[in-house]
C-alpha cells in the first residue's frame, strides 16, 4: 500500500472573455464541487462524474491509503486573480509539504489555466508540486480534453491522461486511467517513457465534439494505437480562446518502451494532421437558424439551437440577448431558451411572484461588442431555488446551486419562455429545464447557451442541431481573436491564414 496525495485545480480560461476568476468563484464552483481543503474534498466530489473521484476509487480500490490537500473549480472565464491562484496553488501545495513523505501525487487538472501572473497556469502548479515532492515521487495528472499543453506541463509530471470524448461524459473514467497509470509506476518501481508533440493549426471548439467527424474516428484510432503499441495516448484539440504562446494542439504518450512510445505517437499525430480540413463546421446567423427551426422542429423531436459563443463553459457569462432576440422578433412557436443568467432579473422574477407580469430588462449585463439587454414585458410562469442533481450522461450526480431561478414567457411573442439562472453554468442537463416545469422533449425548439456538451442529453432528442453564431466573447472562428502573444506561424483555423506573431 503507497500514499498519495490527491488535488485537484482546473479552470479553462478564455483570456478574451469579460469576467476574471476570483476567490469568491471558486467557492461557488460553477456547477461542480467549490474549493475544498483536506480530507473534505473526498466527500465533495465523491459520485459525480468528475476525474478526482475517478481517481480516488481506483486508488482506493487498489489498496492505496490517501491524503486530501486541495480542490477547486471555477466556471470558465477570464484569466485566474492572482489572489485566487496563490490562495489555491499556495494551500495544495503547502498541505502536500505537511503529508510529505508521500509515494505518489494524483492531480486533477484541466491544462487551459491562465493566471493573471502565469499564462501557463498548470506548468506553474507542477513546477511547484515537483519542487515540494523532489525528483523521485511519481506524479500523474488528468486534463480535459481543452487542454493547451506545454512544455512545462511535460516537464512537470510522469504522465497525463486527457479526455476522450466531448462532451465530456468519461470525466471520472479518464482520472480512473490516469490513477491506473500511477498505480502501475509505484507497482512497477520505474518510471514511464514519455513524448508529446503539438500541430500547427487551430479550430473552434464546436468541431472538436467527439460525436462527429473527424473527433469521432481520430479518437477510434487513438484507442486502436493503444491497443497496438501498448501505450497510453492522449490527443487535446485545445482552448482555442487562450491567448499564449503555447495555445493550441497536441498529442501525448506514455509507455515503458521509449520506441513504441515514439511510433504511437506519430501515426496518431499524422492522423489529426491529415484531419485538418474536416475540422471545418457550418455557422448559422441567429435569424437563419430561427427560421429553419420554426419550419422544422416539432414537438417530442425538436431543433435545438446551440448558442455557442456565449457559452459559460468557454468564458461566456451566459447573458447575451441575440439568439432571444431573433426568437420573439420572429414570435416562435413552443420555443425555450436557456439558461440566460441575470441574477438582477431573476430575483426580481422572485419578488414579484408567480402569476405576474411585468417589464424586464434581461442580459446584456456584459456588454460584449454587438450586444444589448433586452428589453420587454414577461409573465412569471414559475419560480425555484436552483437547487437540483443533474441526471444527464456528462452532468450525472452534479448538485447544481444556481440560486434563484424563473421562467419567463414573453407578453410580445407567447411561444417563447426564458429560464433565468442566479449563477452561470452552461445548459447542458435537461434537469435544468424540468427544474422550472419546462420538459425539453416537448418543446419545438430548444435554445441552449452552451458550444457542445449539451449534445450528451439533449442530441438524442432533437430533430438537428443548429450551432449558431450570435455576440458573445468564446468566438467559434479563433481567426477573430485579437491575438497578442500566439507564437507565429500557427493556422488561426482549418486550411485557413497563418499568424504572422
């Protein structure tokens, strides 16, 4: 039996987003666990499909005793406050320090952190992890499949696991993997082998979902190389919204023959090089995609909208109004969009009480390039308190607190409903619906703030998908960043222009 020392630390920062990440977010947590120190952090995220409890009952189920040092997570957003990053890298690494000696580290990590002091936040954190634990103590990491590695991140830890899937329903599968990797080092008494190599070109994140080409096949050959090398593969499209050097693209594996490692990871790396040009997806303008869906959804299959650039899980805050507007300016029938996140509106919504209707001024509150609050007169139809268990295949066993909810149906345009949200997490479990009395099956069409998780539990009822381009900060072509400090060279999309740096 070995002790580890289990953490965990992610956020997926989106430096163009409007919001930064404070202390006060990460104890709010965005949908998962908030910041937990010591042996809390065990009950925190014991259930949910979340790496660390992944982790934890694959170390436990092999007979390892462990010690709790930190745990936080915020919702996406701008870069990481200086304050929150040293409270929280300051505290894993201190109680890591308090547990020493320890025979192994298992992090959960996301690998898109930005710091308002480090762009490489990850790199940092193990920097200091390696430093506490000194050379001879394995450490292993679990990275969403956003993951933007580096050089630092490589050089900080003896092996990663990421992501297989978008949405990402194998959270608590890949820290299970990733817990079997570090089992197998302190078993075996050697390290692993290990190799990484990143690509040259960028692609929104709306085409990394794993449900369709080309993430769909390349992820069914990341499994067959395994299989036929005897290796563990990663493969991380990245966060194509972190403006550093090291955004973007790569490939990892692990292995205990330094040549098998090498030729798994370049045919896997040939392969998403070859894949290029099928990262290109469709965009459709609010208006467009409004229209197709009035003509096309129904109710028990409907058209489901997904308004990605104002995505919470990519750095949105939820509170854009032009896939609303588009909507009632075009009086959709049985149509619901959610969840727009206005704290202000919602409760009031709670004060004026169910039955009511009243003039609101919804969103907007970010004041992103394009956008405005929405201005119009709505019918309380219900109200909650935000507190509910997600049931979806991504979200499962995640207990929301996303403070006073309501919806609203518009007085202008009756067959469009808003569900308001206090806190922001992207609309990706249908218990998110149901918690304001909307079943989502039964809608003709289905608005979500949200790029691709939402495909989980709601693709399999929906006619089509629309990914819609309406304002908001998490572009969906990277070519429309306003990059500084990407290194030069990289295709800012598919086929598409280089940086010139």
């Amino acid at each position: 039996m070995a002790r580890i020392a289990i953490g965990g630390f992610q956020h997926e920062t989106n430096t163009f987003a409007p919001s930064p990440a404070d202390y006060p977010a990460f104890e709010a947590g965005g949908g998962w666990p908030g910041v937990q120190y010591g042996e809390p952090l065990f009950a925190a995220v014991a259930g949910a499909n979340i790496p660390a409890a992944g982790a934890i009952d694959a170390l436990r189920a092999a007979g390892h005793q462990l010690v709790g040092t930190a745990w936080a997570a915020a919702s996406p957003s701008a870069a990481v406050t200086g304050d929150a990053y040293e409270r929280i890298a300051g505290e894993l690494v201190k109680r890591l320090r308090d547990a020493l000696p320890v025979d192994g580290v298992y992090l959960d990590l996301h690998g898109a952190m930005v710091s308002e002091r480090f762009d490489d936040g990850e790199g940092e954190l193990l920097r200091r992890v390696r430093e506490a634990v000194g050379p001879g103590v394995p450490v292993a990491a679990s990275l969403d499949l956003h993951c933007n590695f580096t050089r630092a991140m490589f050089a900080g830890a003896d092996a990663f696991v990421a992501y297989r899937t978008y949405p990402h329903v194998d959270m608590a599968e890949t820290g299970a993997r990733a817990a079997r990797l570090l089992d197998g080092m302190l078993r075996g008494g050697s390290r692993l082998k290990g190799a990484w190599h990143g690509l040259d070109f960028l692609t929104g994140i709306p085409s990394q979902c794993s449900f369709i080409e080309p993430c769909r096949s390349l992820y069914a050959d990341l499994a067959a190389l395994e299989k036929k090398f005897d290796v563990s593969l990663s493969f991380t499209p990245g966060f194509p919204m972190a403006d550093f050097a090291e955004c973007g693209m790569a490939v990892q594996a692990y292995g205990t023959e330094a040549r098998k490692v090498e030729q798994a990871l370049g045919e896997l790396r040939a392969r998403v090089a070859d894949a290029e040009k099928d990262f290109a997806l469709d965009l459709h303008l609010a208006e467009d995609a409004v229209a197709r869906a009035r003509r096309r959804g129904e109710p028990g299959r409907p058209v489901v909208l997904a308004d990605t650039q104002d995505n919470p899980g990519a750095g949105g805050n939820g509170d854009t109004t032009g896939l609303l507007r588009a909507l009632i300016g075009q009086r959709a029938e049985g149509a619901a969009l959610g969840l727009l996140i206005d704290k202000d509106a919602a409760g009031r919504a709670h004060e004026a009480g169910q039955g009511a209707t009243l003039a609101f001024s919804l969103g907007g509150k970010s004041r992103v390039e394009g956008d405005a609050p929405f201005e119009g007169e709505f019918t309380v139809e219900k109200l909650a308190d935000g507190k509910f268990t997600c049931t979806g295949p991504m979200f499962k066993g995640f207990r929301m607190t996303l403070g006073n909810m309501a919806l609203l149906r518009s007085k202008a345009a009756p067959g469009v409903r808003v569900v308001l949200a206090s806190r922001k997490v992207q609309a990706a479990d249908q218990e998110m619906f149901r918690h304001v009395g909307v079943e989502p099956v039964k809608e003709r069409i289905l608005a979500l703030k949200s790029s691709v998780h939402f495909r989980a539990d709601f693709e399999p009822i929906a006619k089509e998908v629309l990914v819609v381009k309406a304002p908001g900060p998490a572009l969906a072509d990277p070519t429309e960043f306003k990059w500084t400090k990407l290194r030069k060279g990289v295709r800012l999309r598919p086929l598409g222009p280089e940086h010139a740096g």
